[in-house]
C-alpha cells in the first residue's frame, strides 16, 4: 500500500486551472487503474450509504420553504441512484473536465487583457468614513491602490440592499431583470416568503407504519434570474472561484467553483434562530416572526445542567415531530471557571464569556438517516441562574444536507483543509446582540471569528486559483456598522453620551482592519492581476422608524379587522382585505391590493391601479417626521420608473427612498401595523442603508484607471468581461468601466 499523489504537466498555460482539483486527490491502493476506479466506486457507495455525500438530488436533502417554514428531511430511492451516478462522476472525471476546460481556455486566455481578476467585496464600506479615514492616513493600502489605478463612489440600486445590490453585481442587470428586490417576497396569498429561493418536499410520498418515505425529488429552485458573469465566464472556458457572494443560494451550475451565502438557513429552516438557555425567567421566542431566537428552560441536578437542541421537523416520520439532541454541562472538577459540555459522544471545553470552537451534532431522523449540522456554544453563567447562548444550527461544510457549494464536494474539500466554517447565509448573529443576551464583545468575537474563516479560504483561492475569476465577499463591515453606528452617532437615541465610550472606535477600526486585508491581498497578486476592491451601498444612521402600514391605515389606504388600530400579529394576519387597498411588507416599499393578483385583491387592474401607484408615490415623497421638523422621505418613485425588464410586475409598486437617519419601521417591516408613524430607533440595529440610493453609494478601487462616469454596481460583470476578451451579453444593462487604452 502507498500513496500516489497525481501531478501536474508543466504546462503553465493550463496547469493553474486545474491544479486546484489534482492538489488535493490522494488515492490510497495499488498502482492499477482498475483497482484505484474500484475503489473509488466502493467508497462512494459507503459514503451514500453513510450519508456523507450529498447534492440536490441526494439521500439527505433539506427544504426551507419561507417564513414560519421549518426544515425537512427528505429521501428517496431514486435519488440515491442519481447521487451515486453523479459522486462516482465528480469523484473520477472532475478532475478531467477541469482538464478540457483549461486546455479550451487556452484560446480565450489569448484575447485577455489581464491573467486574473480578484473582486474584494466589504458589504457596506461606507464613502465618507472611507474619504475621512483615508485623510487621516488611517487606511495606506486603500490610499495606496488609489494612487496605482482609480477610487470613486460606486452607485447602487433601486433599493441599496445587499440581496438586490448582489444580484445586480453579479448579473450586470436592474432587478427587474434578475428578480430580486428586497429580501422577501409578496405571494398571492399574503404570506411572504425569502425572495431567492423556493424549496418544497417532494410531491410522492410512500408511508411505511410511522414513516413517510418519498419517492421523488425535493424542488430547489433558484428565483434570481438572469444569469451571472461568472457563468458567462465558464460558457467562454474561463475558470472562476466564488466565495460567499450574497444571492448564490442554491449554488450556480457553471465552471468553476462556489460557495453559497446569503439565504442559505440553518438546520430548522430559519435564517438564523439562536437558542439561549435559561434556568429561571421567560422562555419561548424572544421576538416575532421567524427572526430571533428561543429561550429554553435547563434542569439542574447536584452535578450537571440538563437540556436540548432544537432541530427541524422530522418530516420522514408522520407525525412531522421535531427532532430534539439532549445535552448535559457539569462545572470544572479542577476549580477552573468554566464547564464541559456532553453531547452526542462528545465533550467539549467552554469557557466563560468565549465562543467555542464549533461542535458537530447529529439528529437521529429515522434508522440510518441523520440530519448533521454544526453550532458553537457561548456559556455566560453556569452558577445559579445558569446562561448559555447557542448559535443558529448550521449546515455541517464538510458533510451537508442539502447544496451549499458546486461542486457540492467543494465545501467538504474547505472543511477539511480548513476545519467547520459557518455556512448560514447571514452568519453573524445580530439579532442576540439587538435582544440584549450578547454583548457587544461577544458579538465582535463572533463576527471577526468568521471573518478570519473567510480569509482562509480566500487566501487559499488566491494560491490556487493563477488564471481566471476570484470573488470573495466579507460581510463584516456590513454587521458591525449595523450594530454599532450608535457609538459614533451622537444623536442616536440608542445610547446615552456616556454609553458611547465604550466602542466609540469599533467602526473605525474594522476599516483598519479591512485596509489591512487590502493589504495583504496586494502582496499576493502579480502585474497581471486587475484588482476590484468594492461595496455593494454604503451606510447612515438609523435613528427613526416609519410605519408605513400606519400612515396607509392613517390616509385610508389600509383596514385592520375588528376595527382595530393596532396590528400585533406579524406577516399582514391582522389585515382586512376586502377594504384595503395598499399595504407594507418588507424593506423595500409598497404593495396595491390589486384583482386577480391577490387572492383577496380589490384594486382593479389598468388605469385604477396605475393612478393609485402614482399617487401614493406622490404623497409619500417629502413626508414629513413632524416631531424632528424633517423630511422622513426623500423620494418615493414608482417601480416602472426604475425598473425595466420581465420580472418588473413582481417588485413592490412603489420603492421609499427614506432620508438619512429614517429606515421603515420594524413593525412594517413583519407586516405588522403600530400605533404611530414615526418612532425612535433603540435598538443595536442602528446603522442602515435603506435609504434612498443616492445618500448611501458604495465605494470602487482599483489598480486599473477606470471611468468614473455614472459608475454603478451593475458595471463590475462587463467590466470583467472586457478584461478576458468576452463580449457583454445583449442582456446586460451595465457597462464596462475600462479606459481601454490603459490597459495592457
């Protein structure tokens, strides 16, 4: 027995492109081709068999179906055949269609004006921190590849949110023709649903005593539309890795590689629900709608601390009851402050007041199937009264339950280079931090924590990837200038003066910190290597809510039932339909109750629902907050105004570009209806960048003199395009931003 190692030709033209899947292939067994291909077969069937290998068609598969939706698992005996098919033709012939791919690249590569392009995103860089700190000499990397190449305020979209900003990025499109317009979406039936995907359990089902067997696919359906640049890439045989780019969940189908991001959920079909573990208090959700968290109650004995986690429903079994792993804590023996938790077979160290590492968990679903995720434990207080913080169960990297990377091996190939990486789309926990059961250093812990797993892998790309498309995004600068804007706002009603010493600084030192990720990144590139350092919008405090289903309920555009003023429940259940006729859901803006598009519709179709877009669009523009003496809404403009394309009749039909300091209310936001239009903001969420697109651009480096003219974020995809000789697609509504003759 001895290892065999496959090698690259020494073929420079190609060799980059395909070292990436030969450096890590180790085969283990004798040097002939029909034992090694036999082996390989047999160990794909064991990892079938062991549920180790999954794809969207695999033995476990999970479905998150919208808001309130839990997670299933699913399986089905055809698809077990499928998947075995398709790992027998990862494993053995990925490699050599990585082969052809290169050698066909070769022709593509001759009209490139560059060898590679990196794309470094900082979701919500903001300008004018970046303009400041760069005149005070903070931030020499970014002032640096200024002074190579270019730095301009890069636009943003129709709303400047990250999912409909991203998918503009990536396709080089307005939303009305890639789909995506805030993070949920309106359905017919009122009830909205996460805009980017939609997954159902299977139709076919066969029930054996208490278990349900399924006997087709689950549907994973992608609903952004369009098709993104790197996929262009790949028709022209060029290579690209994408990393954690928002709006990629379920991954692209294309040549290259992928790691999915935002709207990728977490074990129980949530986009994030912690769990914060009690011994005395409230229990249940800590707040509406499927956002939050659970406290849940723990049982104390002499020596230990007993409770349980949360897992999905158990949709192989009749009943749909919810999996559930039981745990046990016991304090430190040696006198060492601190605990060992005891979970699955397991015992894992926590200290008090740190994360730990992550922790794989496994539900037993039904005989030998299980659902395995990965989560990190944060224990506050193990004495009377007992506290623990648990993150969002997530998606085990290295073993997943449904596609969260294409090829589907390739998050397994990260997580065994690098160890278990967060995986849920929006990984950093907010909400723990706005509910006040995480401080504000534990939750800067978590997020650099999954900061440095993303340099890892980007870091990794750039080793391997010399030829072709890297894109990484980092999400926290986004998260922390959401969190903690009210430190560097003196006006913020979240915090008093005093409050604000205690982090004043944050902010500023993550933009440090990102210029030092600049920093390092340019060491590693070559005169070859065109570099894209951006931000999808920019960021402004959050000072004011405005409830827009209270100013419709208000100017008699909106009914509650039972004549109330009030409406508790969340996702519009309090509405009266048959004497409403616009109302708000989400972050974007406004929806009219229009026949035969809602179930409960009465806005007739045509001129009457036009006159009514127009003229709430009209009113709103200019509202004023009366008990700041300032405008609230700088512009509200109709969706036909500012988009074009197929998927236009889909958006909100009227946009709210909020003035700075204003975001929608969070009661509007869940559908829900609140006593007044305007409110403080007090929550950690204090920083924002739902405002109208023109106060919150993002920003643009880079090492090639570029043409600041109007640029937008929909200009990144043919501007890569034109760097590697590929025609812009007639779809594509951007435009490349290169001084053509500038670059060589």
């Amino acid at each position: 027995m001895f290892t065999v190692q496959l090698q690259m030709p020494r073929c420079r033209a190609w060799r980059a492109d395909a070292r990436w899947a030969f450096s890590s292939i180790r085969t283990v067994g004798n040097t002939t081709l029909t034992r090694i291909l036999a082996s390989v077969i047999v160990f794909c069937v064991y990892l079938l068999l062991r549920g180790e290998v999954s794809d969207s068609g695999a033995a476990e598969q999970l479905a998150y179906i919208g808001p309130g939706a839990g997670i299933a698992l699913l399986s089905s005996f055809f698809a077990i055949f499928i998947a075995l098919a398709s790992a027998i033709a990862i494993i053995v012939f990925f490699p050599f269609f990585l082969l052809w791919w290169a050698i066909r690249g070769r022709k593509r590569y001759a009209k490139a004006k560059v060898k590679r392009v990196v794309v470094l995103g900082l979701d919500g860089l903001e300008p004018t921190l970046t303009e400041r700190f760069l005149k005070e000499g903070l931030l020499p990397n970014l002032a640096k590849l200024k002074e190579q190449g270019t730095y301009l305020r890069l636009g943003s979209t129709w709303p400047p949110i990250s999912p409909v900003a991203w998918a503009s990025f990536s396709t080089g499109t307005n939303p009305g023709k890639h789909n995506i317009f805030d993070f949920i979406a309106r359905t017919p039936s009122y009830h909205p649903t996460i805009s980017s995907v939609r997954m159902a359990e299977p139709r076919r089902k066969l029930k054996l005593g208490k278990y349900l067997i399924p006997l087709s696919k689950p549907e994973i359906t992608p609903l952004r539309k369009s098709k993104p640049f790197w996929t262009v890439l790949g028709e022209n045989g060029l290579t690209s890795l994408i990393l954690r780019v928002p709006i990629t969940f379920p991954p692209d189908k294309f040549k290259g590689l992928q790691l999915s991001a935002m709207c990728v959920p977490d074990l129980r079909g949530t986009q994030g629900m912690f769990s914060y573990y009690v011994e005395e208090g409230e229990t249940g959700a800590t707040m509406d709608g499927d956002v939050g968290g659970d406290r849940i109650l723990v049982h104390r004995n002499s020596s230990s601390v007993r409770s349980y986690l949360r897992g999905p429903a158990n949709s192989l079994r009749a009943d749909g009851a919810e999996l559930r792993l039981p745990f046990k804590i016991t304090e430190n023996k040696n006198g060492k402050p601190g605990a060992t938790l005891h979970v699955n077979g397991q015992q894992v160290s926590l200290k008090l007041n740190e994360h730990s590492d992550w922790v794989k968990i496994e539900f037993k679903a039904a005989p030998g199937f299980k659902v395995r995720g990965i989560c990190k434990f944060y224990l506050k207080r193990f004495a009377k009264p007992f506290e623990m913080y648990c993150t969002p169960l997530q998606v085990d990297p290295d073993k997943p339950v449904m596609p969260i990377s294409h090829p589907v091996v390739f998050s397994s190939y990260l997580a065994r280079r690098q160890g278990s990486f967060s995986t849920l789309g929006l990984a950093e926990d907010t909400w723990s931090l706005s509910e006040k059961l995480m401080s504000e250093d534990a939750f800067l812990e978590q997020a650099y924590d999954i900061h440095e797993e993303r340099e890892k892998m980007f870091f990794d790309a750039l080793n391997r990837i010399r030829r072709g498309t890297v894109v990484c995004v980092f999400d926290g600068p986004d998260r922390i200038q959401h969190m903690f804007f009210r430190f560097i706002d003196d006006k913020h009603p979240a915090l008093t003066d005093e409050q604000r010493e205690s982090h004043r600084d944050t902010i500023k030192e993550m933009y440090q910190r990102m210029d030092d990720l600049v920093g390092r990144t340019m060491a590693q590139l070559d005169e070859k290597t065109a570099l894209f350092v951006m931000s999808d919008h920019g960021f402004k405090t959050f000072r004011r809510g405005v409830d827009l289903n209270t100013w419709l309920r208000e100017n008699g555009y909106l009914k509650l039932k039972d004549g109330k003023t009030v409406a508790d429940k969340s996702y519009l259940a309090d509405i009266d339909w048959s004497q409403t006729r616009a109302y708000a859901v989400g972050l974007a803006g406004i929806y009219i109750n229009q026949k035969g598009r809602e179930a409960d519709g009465i806005v007739e179709p045509g001129k009457a629902a036009k006159a009514l877009i127009e003229e709430l669009a009209e009113k709103l523009t200019g509202l004023v907050d009366e008990e700041k003496d300032a405008v609230a809404i700088k512009e509200a403009v109709t969706s036909t105004s500012v988009y074009k394309g197929p998927y236009t009749e889909n958006a909100p039909d009227v946009i709210v570009g909020y003035s700075e300091g204003w975001r929608v209310s969070w009661d509007a936001a869940i559908g829900k209806c609140g006593p007044k239009v305007f409110a403080d903001n007090v929550k950690a969420w204090s920083g924002d960048h739902c405002v109208h697109p023109a106060l919150t651009p993002g920003v643009l480096f880079s090492n090639l003199e570029l043409n600041p003219e109007n640029a937008n974020i929909i200009d990144l995809a043919p501007t890569t395009l034109e760097l590697f000789g590929v025609d812009k697609p007639k779809y594509m509504d951007g435009k490349s931003l290169l001084c053509s003759e500038k670059v060589t």
